[in-house]
C-alpha cells in the first residue's frame, strides 16, 4: 500500500506562480498512490484557474473516494476568512485534502486551533521583524479498508509558528487518540522529524528532507504511524511545489497479526 503526501502549493511551481493542471494531474499519476494526502489545496479559486484540485488529482490516480476540507474560504486577500465547515462545494476555498483508491468507511474533521494573535517573523533581507497572523488549520481521518483490514490515514498542515504548532500536533494525535489502529498521521507539519515524533508520540516511517524541492535542507513533510509498521521510503522532486513528495509503501500484512483495536479512554476522576 502506498501512501503519498505532498504540499502541492496550490499546483504552482517553485519559481513562479502558473498553474497548469496538466503538470498537475501527471505528477499525481507518477506518484501512483493508493493513499494520497495534498496540503495546500485550492479549490474552485482564480488564481488556479478556478480549477478543483482535488477532483484533478482523484482523475489523475483513479481515486474512489476523496474529501477536500477549506481551512479557509474565499479568495486570497480581503475576502479570506477561517472555513466552519458549513461551506458549499460551489465555493472558492483552500485547505488540504485526502483521496483513496480504496474504500472509505468513515471520514473525520478535526479543526485546529489558530494562534489568536499576530506574531513576529524574520523574513530574509528585511531589518526588521513582520508581524504576520497565521491561518487556521485543519486535519482530515479517514478509515481506509484494505485487503488487509482497516487503517485510519490522517492528513493535516500545521502552523509555521515554531511554539505554536507543537501544540496543533499535541492537539490532533489527543483527538486521534480513539481512532482505529493501525494509525498513519502525515501531512506538512512545519517541524523537524525528531520534534514530530516526540510531540506525537508516534514512529516515523521515513525520514527525508523535503524542503525547499531544489535543494532540501530539512524534513517538513511527514508520515507516522502507531504502532511502528514496515515500510520503505523515499522523497521525489516533482514538476510543480516547493516541496518534495514523501513516498511510503507500506507492508500490511505484518500489521495485520498485530492489529489491535482503538485505545479505550479511561473516564476521568
């Protein structure tokens, strides 16, 4: 079973900002995924053609189920506001999204929290600090039915702001915390591997560096999983994002002898 994440910037290159779906749709093909997970999604806005990237890349890898999740609605700029959930397929938004060739039996939101004030950030080249405000955030579960039984696929894009997205992680693996086992949590998560997985409490499955896509320097891409499965990995440069695409392949049928049902939670007091 392979499983792909991949922050698709909105389908744009590194180095400018054309979206061709083409290019888009024939990355996703030579990914190949059973299981693939895209940050950075735009969906239905005119920067990207008013195109539905989502539905693209479900053409492009032959997906039977998928579910895109607007952290954001609207279009770039004034009109941005936080996504609640209740918006229409007709509408221009941007989040993350999770496709699979095999069926879904259940899908699950989990709504992050955003920093509630701006912050400071260094930017190369300017003097001085940017007080900038961080988007809201969003993760999206699903549980996967394999030939070797259920697997929950979790995807998500946490913020940037070093303090603040170790609490999103803590935030989404408590939430995740009841989910069917095996679990595999991926996504951008805008922190290095050894942080990820302490925060998390969960075993990486590859580790990669995966940001900038020309030359990488540091891992910020992600998959993880509970309890620790076999796989092989690998990190391909693709035509389109400043990220790399994070390949994992895993083998299921080890797991299957193991599997184990949810956690139960422990009533408090």
């Amino acid at each position: 079973m392979r499983i792909v994440t991949f922050n698709i910037l909105g389908g744009r290159t590194q180095h400018d900002a054309e979206v061709d779906v083409a290019v888009l749709q024939r990355a996703i093909a030579d990914l190949d995924p059973d299981v693939l997970a895209l940050q950075e999604v735009d969906h239905l806005l005119q920067r990207s053609g008013h195109a539905d990237l989502t539905a693209l890349a479900a053409e492009a890898m032959g997906a039977t189920d998928h579910r895109f999740v607007a952290a954001l609605a609207g279009s770039p700029g004034a009109t941005w506001t936080a996504a609640t959930g209740d918006e229409q397929p007709g509408d221009a938004a941007y989040g993350i999204a999770l496709l699979s060739r095999m069926p879904i039996s259940g899908w699950q939101v989990i709504r992050l929290p955003a920093v509630p004030t701006q912050v400071p950030m260094r930017f190369p080249g300017r003097l001085l600090p940017t007080w900038v405000r961080d988007e809201p955030r969003v993760a999206v579960s699903a549980t996967v039915e394999t030939p070797d039984g259920p697997i929950t696929v979790t995807t998500t894009h946490l913020s940037f702001i070093h303090w603040w997205n170790g609490r999103q992680l803590g935030r989404l693996t408590r939430s995740l915390a009841g989910a069917q086992r095996p679990l595999v949590l991926t996504g951008d998560l805008n922190m290095g591997l050894a942080r990820a997985a302490r925060v998390s409490g969960l075993t990486p499955l590859a580790e990669h560096a995966t940001f900038p896509a020309d030359r990488p320097r540091e891992q910020l891409d992600h998959v993880l999983a509970d309890p620790p499965l076999a796989a092989r990995s690998t990190a391909r440069r693709m035509a389109l994002s400043d990220h790399r695409a994070l390949l994992v392949d895993l083998d299921l049928r080890q797991a299957t002898s193991r599997r184990r049902p949810a956690p139960r939670r422990t009533p408090a007091g």
